[in-house]
C-alpha cells in the first residue's frame, strides 16, 4: 500500500491511496484517525467494519468514523485505488456531526456521489478550476445529504453574508498572484472553510477557487496582449505555480494557448478566424 498526501490543511487532508495486494495476504486491524470519506477510483476489495461485512468496487464510498476499528481484505482480485477525504472535528460538526453519519461504514456506487468523486479525482490531477479541498467539502456535504435523506434547500443570505463573499471576492482578487486556500480565503471573513464555501458560492455563483483562478486568467489576458514578458514570467507573475498548468488552464478558458492569443492580440485575426466566421454565418 502507498499513501500519497496531495493536499493538507488543518481541517482538510486529501491522500491517494494504491494498493497492490493480492488473494493470499493476511489482513490486519486499522483505526481511522479521523472521520472520512474515501471515493474507490478502481479495483476492489473487501471492507469489515463494526461486525458488517462489505464488498467495494468502482464509485463506491468507504466511510469512517474517527477512533472506530476497520479491516481491508483482499479476496476477490488484486490491486484498489482511492481517493480519501479525512476531516478535522471542526470540519465534522460543519458538514454533520451525528456519529450515525460517519458510521455507515459504505455507500454503493451513485450517481449522485460518483460525479462528484471524478469531479474531485480531476481537481486533484489539475485539469478543472474546481479546487480540490471545495470539491472534498462538496462531496462530503452530498454524501451528509444522501446519509439523512435530505437536501439542503436555499438558504436566506442575510445583507451581512452578501457583505462577507463579496469583502472575501475582493481580497481575493487582490491576492490572487500569491498562494491561497480556501481555509486562508475563509479566515479573512472569520468563517470555517465549509460554512465559507456555501456563502461564496450561494451568494456570487462561482466558488472560491473559480474566482480565484478566473482572476489569475484576466490579469494573464490583460498582460499577454499588453505585455512583453514571457509567458513563464506572466505565467509565475500571475499566481501559477507551475507553466503546464497555467498553458492548460488557459487554453482550456480561451480556447487558443497563451502564445497563439499573445499573437491575436498583436494582430493575428487567423487565430480566432474560424470562429468569426461562424458567427457571421450565423
């Protein structure tokens, strides 16, 4: 088994867990540390938990309460994949603190969760603006919903929660070339990271690290066409971490790469050709 961490934060740790073990191998006890929600990405393998036992495959959700006992067995076929979200207390009590909830101990494969488990398997490779703690804490909340069969309906945004996501909007924006998270982002309007999500999202339609990469993209935009530096440099300049990811984020929102807008802008209308002209045949 190896466990990769891909994200952590005080409330929020994301780890990728591959398994190559096979029929034969003797199982062993586990402890969860913390309460969690794991999306089986691939393969399969057996699960006992609290004198239950369950067969996983791909889609299905292994959940875990903190302090409770497990057991993985290996069975069936050989190797599993899973991404695991594991939640500080503080972050349980904001999405749904029943003990019940976090001892289901398995969910089947869903719908309603396996979307957003690719959802969060494509945070976690780079290829959405979705970040990846937001697309954890979204597929924890639909998981809380499913559990209590309910779901949340609007809520009454007060004049001061508007304040507050449009106050968080504005910092962000103006931090936007520096590292952000989403439990920083929250600190700054003194909410907790779920409990902020919801508000950015519910009251401006986008969540916090749409914004934050949107912001990223326009002053990108606005010094491609302006600029002289190079795309690395605006790149860096800008708040991407890394030039692949800033090349593929662009494109993906412009639909031409950095290079080819830079020369658009300069004068270059073969770039957006074909699009002008199907506009005008429209």
């Amino acid at each position: 088994m190896t466990a990769t961490t891909i994200s952590r934060s005080a409330s929020l740790s994301v780890i990728d867990y591959r398994c190559s073990v096979g029929p034969g191998a003797k199982p062993f006890v586990e402890l969860y540390g913390r309460c969690s929600v794991s999306y089986v990405r691939k393969g399969s393998f057996g699960y006992r938990y609290r004198g239950e036992s369950f067969d996983l495959v791909g889609g299905a959700i292994l959940v875990g309460h903190a302090g409770d006992e497990y057991m993985c067995t290996h069975d069936h076929v050989c190797g599993d994949e899973c991404l695991s979200f594991q939640f500080a207390p503080a972050l349980v009590d904001a999405i749904g603190d029943k003990a019940e909830i976090w001892r289901t101990g398995f969910v089947p494969p869903l719908p309603e969760l396996m979307v957003l488990g690719e959802l969060a398997q494509a945070a976690a490779e780079g290829s959405t603006d979705i970040g990846l703690d937001e697309a954890g804490l979204l597929f924890a909340a639909r998981f809380v919903e499913i559990v209590c069969g309910r779901k949340r309906g609007p809520s009454a945004m007060r004049p001061r929660d508007r304040r507050r996501a449009v106050e968080a909007a504005l910092w962000i924006d103006a931090h936007a070339h520096e590292p952000i998270d989403l439990e920083s982002a929250a600190a700054e309007v003194g909410l907790s990271a779920f409990h902020f999500l919801r508000l950015f999202a519910d009251v401006l339609g986008v969540t916090p690290h749409q914004y934050l990469v949107r912001s990223r993209l326009r002053r990108a935009a606005r010094l491609l066409a302006e600029d002289e530096r190079s795309i690395t440099d605006v790149a860096f300049d800008v708040g991407f971490g890394d030039l692949s990811n800033f090349v593929r984020t662009f494109h993906r929102a412009a639909g031409v790469s950095p290079r080819s807008f830079r020369r658009a802008a300069s004068g270059d209308r073969k770039i957006f050709q074909d699009r002008l002209q199907a506009l005008s045949l429209g």
